[in-house]
C-alpha cells in the first residue's frame, strides 16, 4: 500500500499531543487588534492554544496520518 500524504493546511495548524489530543490555536487574531477591535483581554486569551472538539478529532487525525 502506498503512503499517505499528509494535508499541508493541517500540519500546519494541529498538533496531536502524546495523550492522542488535537491542540489548535485560536481564531480572530489576524486584525482589528487595535482600536476598535478587541480589547486588551480578549487578545491575551486568544493568544494560547485550544484543545479541539471531540466531533472534529477523527477528521483532524485523517489528514495527520503519522502524527498519531
């Protein structure tokens, strides 16, 4: 059988933890971070990384096929 190729977009964007998690960033930090856009506390929430939902795993792990 062949080898899978990896989905650029998703490699990426996802990183799968030991534990066999899905950890990916936040959205909206591409602009309006000043003025009137976010303010100071929504920004520094955003700036950490996320645990993916368990209804989006199993396609995350497909496009990841040796990272898990």
């Amino acid at each position: 059988m062949p080898k899978l190729k990896t989905h650029s977009g998703a490699k990426k964007r996802f990183k799968i933890t030991k534990s066999g998690k899905v950890v990916r960033g936040h959205a909206n930090m591409s602009h309006l971070l000043n003025g009137h856009g976010k303010t100071r506390k929504t920004k520094r929430a955003l700036r950490g990384t996320a645990i993916a939902d368990k209804t989006n795993v199993a396609q995350v792990k497909r496009l990841l096929p040796y990272q898990n």
